[in-house]
C-alpha cells in the first residue's frame, strides 16, 4: 500500500497478532521491532506505531490517506480483510474496518485539493 500521510499510535493487547493484521493491511513488516512496539514509516515521515498495552486497548481511530482506495482494497480482500463500511462523495472515497483489537481505521481516497494534506 502506497500511503501518503499519517501520523499514529495505537494501543493493542497482543503485539504479534496486530503485527501480523497490520502486515497484511500495508503490505509489509514493521521496520523496527521490540518487545513492546513495532513500526511502520512512511513517504514524507509518517509513522504508525503499535503499542503493547493490555489497558485502554479499541479506543484509537486511525486514517490512511492512500493514493488509490480500490487498488488497496483489492489488496486488502486477497489478504483476507473487508471494510466494515464504504462511502464515497465528491471530495473523498473512505472504507472503514477495525483491526483485531477494535480500533477503527480509516483509508481515505482525497479526491479534491482542497482536502489534500
């Protein structure tokens, strides 16, 4: 998956399994790896982190700006993940799912320059 920007942490209770959702939904491994986190970066220095934290896990929301919605759900249905919901409009295209602790992400299509970020 191509993404263009974020920023994120997200609390969840079993590292290796996240890690190994997580690794389907961006086509990836994480590029660091310890007991407690693991990491993605991104074009332009986004980051997404997950953090092993057996409290307070399903509270995050996390949006991925993605430069092409239907290649990456194509990616994602062949990995085995479905949105929850989809919604297009004038000036985005969003699909929503939650990964294996709740948290909801978000992978937005910009369509208008006016929301680009």
């Amino acid at each position: 998956m191509r993404i263009t920007n974020m920023l994120a942490g997200v609390a969840v209770k079993d590292l290796d399994q996240s890690i190994a959702w997580y690794a389907l939904l961006i086509g990836s491994a994480p590029v660091r790896r310890d007991a407690e986190v693991a990491e993605w970066r991104f074009e332009g220095g986004c980051c997404l982190r997950l953090m092993r934290q057996t409290r307070g896990a399903a509270g995050a929301s996390v949006t991925m700006v993605v430069d092409d919605l239907d290649q990456q759900l194509e990616q994602m249905d062949g990995a085995g993940l479905r949105p929850t919901r989809r919604q297009d409009a004038d000036a985005v295209r969003i699909a929503f799912l939650r990964d294996p602790d709740g948290n909801q992400l978000v992978l937005a299509q910009v369509l208008s320059a006016a929301l680009a970020c």
